[in-house]
C-alpha cells in the first residue's frame, strides 16, 4: 500500500524527470488547488479580457480592422473554454468556476480593469497586453500539468496573431498625422506600467512562486519574465519611433531599466477598486444571465437526446 510520503516521493520524482502530471495521476491537493486557482484565474482573464476590445467592435477605422479585432476577440473566448476544461479536469465544475468569478472570489488579471479610451489602446493592448501574455504563456508551454501545458500550445498560437495585428494598428497610427501620433504615444504611455504588472508582484510579495517552481507549474519568476519583456518591447517601440515611460538601457546589467512601480496601486486594483472592475464584473454577470436560455436550451437538447438513445437501445 503506498503511503502518502512514498506517493510524493513518485510525483517530485516524475516533476523532476519532466514526466506531465495527468488528471488521473495521484498529486499533491496542494498541488491540484493552487493549479485550479492559477488555471481558472486564466480563464477568467480570457473571458474578462474580451470586454475592453468588445466595446471597440463598432467604432474600428475600417472593416479590415473589424474583421482582425473580431477574430482576436473570438479566439479569446476560445482560451477562456480551453482553460475552463483544463481547469475542470482537476475536478472543479464549470458552475463553480463561473460562481468564484462572478462573487469576487476568483482573480483574473488586473489589466482588464482599465477603460480602453481611444482606438490606438486597440493597438497598446495588442502589442502590450497580448504581448506580455505570450511571454508569460510561452513558458506555461513546458507547466508540469499535461492539460495546461496542451492548451497553452495553440493559445500561443493565436496570441501571435493578436500580438502583431496590434503592433501594426500601432505602427500605422506612428507613421500618420500629428494627432495620430499623439494618440499612439499617449495610449502606450497609460498601458506600459499596468502591463508590466500583468506578471504579477515582485518576487519577494509573491506568495505563490516558491511551490510553484519546486512544480514545475512556473519556470521563470515574475520578476525575471517582467524584464526579459521590457528588454524586447524596448527594442519593438524603437521601430514606432515612440517611447516607452521610464525605460532606459543599462550598460552595467545589460538590461533596460523601467522605473518603479506601484504596488499599492497593483493591489487596489486587485482587491476591487481599479477603474473598471464593477463595470466588467457587471457585465459578466448580465452575459451570463441573459445567456441562461441557451444554457437550459442545450441541456435540454442533451437530456432529449440521451433518452432517445436509451430507448433505440431498449428497442434494438
Ligand atoms: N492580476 C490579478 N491578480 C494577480 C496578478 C494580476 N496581474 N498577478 C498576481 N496576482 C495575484 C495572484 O493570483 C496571487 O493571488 P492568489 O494566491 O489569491 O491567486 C497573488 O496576486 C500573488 O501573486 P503570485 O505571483 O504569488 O501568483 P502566481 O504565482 O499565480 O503568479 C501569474 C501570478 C504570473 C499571473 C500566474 O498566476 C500566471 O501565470 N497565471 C496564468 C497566466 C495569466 O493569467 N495571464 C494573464 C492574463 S491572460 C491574458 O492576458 C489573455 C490574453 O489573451 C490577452
């Protein structure tokens, strides 16, 4: 009979041989709750993050870039699924899911509480958000949980397209007139520090880092994947001929400065109180209200379905 010390002993043993760990497989309930809390915070982060962009469907500057923002949308909610259903297969229920979003309960990513102003935010938040979000996602790629690290795959996939669909709204703003240019400038200006945030707290406030590492479920900390995208978005933003707020190169590091950052502001906007957070939480909440029909509709569907076949059985 195996007891608990020799099964952790198994699962370290398969984390540190870069064995994935699978739904069926004995882990941790450590091990299954901070994956649960991590993946699903993920998807709310999908799902939530369709709201900024959503309110820019009507207003883009030409079907071209309806059409691109549409289909970044879409393949939004399509991570949210994907990530809701590795999120199920550690043994938590959609319905729950959905219920720790819509009370408080559940996070999603800080960033999606800022108001998109002006079209050139459809660019900042292509460039920066998506941007910042494939850094962090690239390495999820190699998570020790065999369903996160599957779905991270395509996701990554389709970030690329949200990534560079963004860039180029941006670099067609930053070859335009005066006013665009300003535009451009000031919407990179108000996004830079909230994406930087997007990793999380620095090292020593993250609660979550040290199992997570021992895990496999992170490789690279917050603070080292926060630099190594200032470093690379340093280089982009040379090529819109704009800047980026605080950012200076450093000879003796070899890396790009980027200024402090406010945590205390972080954490308002984490615990409820940034610019937008009732208005997106309200409006999950209504989309899933109004969306209890279909909901009921398909289940009844399914049931139907399911007893038409029971009796073809009994018939056969
Ligand atoms: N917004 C809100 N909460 C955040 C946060 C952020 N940007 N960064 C950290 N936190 C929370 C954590 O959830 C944790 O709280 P909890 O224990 O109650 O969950 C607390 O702050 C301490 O942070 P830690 O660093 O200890 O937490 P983690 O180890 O989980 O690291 C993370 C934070 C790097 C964001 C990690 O959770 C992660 O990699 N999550 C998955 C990726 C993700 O969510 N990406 C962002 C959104 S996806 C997106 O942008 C969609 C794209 O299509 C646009």
């Amino acid at each position: 009979m195996d007891t608990t010390k020799n099964l952790e002993e198994i699962f370290q043993s398969k984390i540190d041989h870069e064995i994935k760990i699978e739904p069926k497989d004995w882990m941790p309930d450590a091990y299954r709750k901070t994956l649960i809390r991590q993946i699903s915070q993920h998807a709310h982060s999908e799902i939530v993050g369709m709201l900024p962009e959503g309110n820019w469907i009507t207003r883009t500057p030409s079907l071209r870039r309806k059409v691109a923002l549409l289909a970044k949308i879409q393949d939004e909610a399509g991570h949210g699924l994907y990530l809701y259903s590795a999120a199920e297969t550690l043994g938590i229920t959609r319905d729950q899911l959905l219920d720790e979003l819509h009370t408080g309960k559940a996070k999603y990513s800080s960033i999606f509480n800022y108001p998109a102003l002006t079209w050139a935010d459809m660019g900042s938040v292509g460039w920066l958000v998506d941007g910042a979000a494939i850094m962090n996602q690239v390495m999820l790629c190699r998570t020790s949980y065999g369903p996160y690290a599957r779905a991270m795959v395509r996701i990554c996939k389709e970030e690329s397209f949200h990534h560079r669909q963004g860039f180029e709204i941006l670099l067609t703003l930053s070859q335009g007139t005066e006013a665009q240019k300003k535009m451009c400038q000031e919407s990179i200006n108000r996004w830079w520090k909230p994406a930087l945030m997007m990793f999380g707290p620095p090292d020593e406030q993250s609660s979550n880092t040290e199992m997570s590492m021992k895990w496999k479920i992170k490789r690279e900390t917050n603070d080292e994947l926060r630099q190594r995208f200032v470093d690379v978005a340093a280089e982009q933003v040379k090529f819109l001929n704009m800047t980026l707020p605080d950012v200076v190169w450093n000879e003796s590091t070899g890396h790009y400065d980027f200024g402090a950052l406010d945590w205390d502001h972080f954490w308002n906007v984490v615990k409820g109180n940034g610019p937008c957070n009732k208005q997106r939480l309200d409006a999950r909440i209504k989309a899933h209200e109004n969306g209890a029909w279909v909901r009921e509709a398909a289940l009844a569907f399914a049931e139907k379905q399911k007893i038409r076949q029971q009796s073809q059985v009994k018939t056969a």
